[in-house]
C-alpha cells in the first residue's frame, strides 16, 4: 500500500519544503567544506575522507531536491 503524497500538499508548500531542504543541505555543505579544510591543516586523511564523502551525498541531496522545485515552476 503506497500514499501517494504528492496530493497533500499543494505546490506551494512543497515548494516551500523544497527551498528549506535545499537551505539545510547548503548550510550542512559549508559545514563539512569547513571539516574538511580543517581536517587537511592537521593532515587528517581520514577525516578529509569522511567529509568528502558527506559533500558528495549532500551535494546529490541538493541536486534531487533541485530537480524537483524545478517541476514546480
């Protein structure tokens, strides 16, 4: 049984939902681009790595969330 949620909320609030993900996700970016400078002065390859890693999943977070405010306009 699936919910086909996209019929309870009216484009307006899912825009809305869309630009307030898409706000977190930029703010958590800056967050681990911070780490991950932080973590290459004290040569820390493994927390480089982990940071990396989170810019690649957020970054894709962003694009997803992108495409879909897009659909709306």
């Amino acid at each position: 049984m699936a919910i086909d949620f996209s019929h309870l909320l009216t484009d307006e609030q899912k825009r809305a939902l869309l630009e307030q993900r898409i706000a977190q996700f930029a703010t958590e970016a800056y967050q681990h681009e911070l780490n991950r400078q932080i973590a290459t002065s004290v040569n820390d390859a493994q927390a480089v790595e982990q940071a990396e890693s989170a810019l690649v999943t957020l970054e894709t977070a962003i694009d997803v969330h992108q495409v879909e405010l897009d659909g709306l306009s």
